[in-house]
C-alpha cells in the first residue's frame, strides 16, 4: 500500500481485490471439485486462472514499490526503513496465517504433514519442494509468491544503496541476468524449471526458484512507474472514467480464453502476462477523476484488504471442505464456490481491520517510540 506522502490509487486498488478474488476463485474450485470426488457427486465450475492474480500482484509490486520510495529524481527512503516497512508489513500477518493453518491440520489430528526444516524455510521465506505436492512451496501453499517478494524487497533495499538511475539499473541487470541464467540452466539440465505440478520435475536448487521468469513481472511494474512519472513530469497524463472496468473485460478474456485451452502454455503463458501488465498500466498510467463513492470506497477497502484474503482464504475451505465432507450431500455443491467466495471476503475483512491494522498501528507506535528514545539519548 502507498505511503502516507504518497496518495492511494484507488483503482490500482480495486485491480488489487480483483486479483486476489481470482486466486480464491481458482482454489474454490479446486477445492470444491476435490470435495465432490470424494462425495461421488458432480460439481460444473469454469477455471479461474489463478496465476493472473499473482501476476497481476507481482507487477503492481514492482509499481508500488519505486511509487512510494521515490522523490523526483532519487530516493525517499532509507534501504533500513524500506526494509523495515516491508517485513512489518509482510511478515507477522504472515507468520500468525501460517501458525492457525498449522493448528487447522493439528486439530484434525494431522502432525506429520511437514517436516521440521520445512517450518524453519517457511518462516524464512526460503524455498522449500514440497514432496505432497510437488512443488516449491511453504506451509501456507500460496506463500510460495511471497518467497519473491521478499527477494525483490532484499534486491531492492540493496538498490537504495545506489542513486535511483543506477539502482533500477542494477536492479534491472540483476533480474534480466537471472532469467538468462535460468535458461540456460534449464537447456543444460534438459529439464526447465517450472511453478506448476509436472511430469518430470527438475532437481530442485534454491537458486533455480529465484531465476524463473516470473521475476521479470517485478521489472516490469518498477518501469510502469517511472513511465508514470513521465507522463506527469510532460503533461501527458489523462484523465480515463473506466480504468477498473476496461482491466476487469481483458481478465474475463483471458478466464475466458484460458477455459478453450491450456492456460500452462508458453503461448499463453505471454497472453497472461501481456494481460497483466496492461491492466497495471491502464491502472497506473492514467487518472480516474471517479469521485469516492460508497460503492467505490468499498471496493477500495476490500483491496486493502487483499493481502489477508490471500492469505486467509485457505483457512475458510478448509472448514469448508470438512463441513461438505460430512453433510455435503444435504448442502449441495453448487453453492460451495459463492459460500466460500463470501466467507473468505468477510474474515478477509475482518482480519485486515483486527489484525492487519492493529499490527501495523503498533509496530508504527513503537518504532516512533524507538526513534525519540534514540533522539533523546543522542
């Protein structure tokens, strides 16, 4: 989220909710296609691609972060402070997720689920294969994707170091080099290194992980907004009413488009990110004069509270699927997907308003507090 000398994009918000209610709805599919298997019932529900949600968040990621770290030509933070933002951001919403999905399989009587050096990498952000799975995941399953970021925020934090030219120029170099590495180990290997489930999967290194092209989704938002700032700096930013709804009709074509074929394609792994870089763009790259409605402000909150229904979603199926598992048949199917579309906006609500806000008020008091003690000892 923007800082508080740096004004909100509302739209950029919005597109923020819209993301994450893609990944709901991918795993509430998933999730309820599982649950009707093993009630032997039948369950329709088209595909939600839920990869355009992380793209879509990677790329506004990379915006967000030179956005609210800049001032004109050079930087308006420390890497200390950007650093510390971040992980009071990030991590204790994180780790306090992470700790009631454990205790979700503990009371179910499950304790072997993970090993113990997989608590320890997923608390570090570290990359860990997960042999259930097969894929490169922490405890939290979606928090693979916070595994980049946090290693965007360490290379930018190493960036600040630098005067702002020269920093997005190391980080550039740095994210291009590492794609290019990753492809060439993935020809030398004979086996590339993938994010989805695979027939063949590659001898997993951590370095490998860091160097998927995925990152470059990062790269790409930082240069949105220095285009933004152009377009300020020349007078060439305008005014455009339908922002929000111009990027919502090219994600329902690509839902759309990736229900005809296979969404895992190279092809269509360019058409998606193409897409999410575009409706960044066209979020960040013009001004919506839309006043602040009622309407609009709620949807402005539920991108605030986008993070806690990525994180939290999970937590609401797997209650879900245990109560379906029980009297599913009584329930029916069709209404698992709306139930659990509902449910995980509403605690996402919830947790943003008495967890996310409170952790962040506090941690901002206390480091107030931490720099008039330093002042005064000074």
């Amino acid at each position: 989220m923007p800082s508080a000398d740096k004004p909100t994009i509302a739209s950029l918000q919005i597109l923020r909710f819209i993301a994450a209610l893609i990944v709901v709805l991918d795993h509430c599919g998933f999730v309820g296609a599982s649950v009707a298997e093993r009630l032997g019932v039948q369950f329709h529900f088209p595909m939600f691609p839920g990869r355009l949600g992380v793209d879509v968040f990677f790329v506004i990621s990379g915006f967000i972060m030179v956005y609210i770290s800049s001032e004109g030509d050079g930087w308006s933070s420390s890497p200390k402070d950007f650093f510390a933002n971040r992980l009071s951001r990030i991590v204790p919403i994180y780790l306090i997720a992470t700790s009631f999905y454990v205790a979700l399989f503990f009371a179910s009587g499950n304790f072997n689920r993970w090993p113990p050096l997989q608590y320890l990498t997923s608390a570090l952000f570290v990359p860990y294969f997960d042999h259930v799975t097969n894929l490169p995941q922490p405890i939290l399953s979606q928090g693979w994707t916070l595994d980049f970021e946090m290693f965007f925020y360490s290379l930018f934090a190493f960036a600040l170091f630098l005067p702002r030219r020269r920093g997005l120029a190391f980080l550039s170099a740095m994210f291009v080099g590492l794609v290019v590495v990753g492809k060439i180990w993935d020809l030398a290997s004979g086996t590339p290194f993938v994010l989805t489930p695979a027939p063949v999967q590659p001898e997993f290194v951590i370095p490998r992980f860091w160097m998927h092209p995925i990152i470059l989704e990062f790269l790409a938002g930082a240069l949105l907004a220095l285009a933004r700032e152009r377009l300020i700096a020349t007078n060439r930013f305008r005014d455009f009413s339908y922002p929000v709804a111009l990027s919502a009709c090219l994600m329902i074509a690509f839902v759309y488009l990736a229900n005809q074929t296979d969404s895992m394609t190279t092809g269509m792994s360019l058409v998606r990110f193409l897409c999410a870089v575009s409706v960044v763009a066209i979020c960040t790259l013009t001004h919506d004069p839309a006043p602040l409605t009622r309407a609009r402000a709620l949807f402005v909150l539920l991108g605030n509270a986008s993070y806690s229904l990525y994180l939290f979603h999970p937590h609401v199926l797997f209650f879900m699927s245990s109560i379906w598992k029980r009297i599913g048949p009584s329930l029916g199917m069709h209404i698992f997907v709306p139930i659990g579309v509902v449910a995980s906006i509403g605690v996402s609500v919830l947790t943003y308003y008495f967890l996310e806000k409170r952790i962040a008020s506090f941690l901002r008091s206390a480091s107030k507090n931490k720099r008039m003690l330093q002042g005064r000892s000074a």
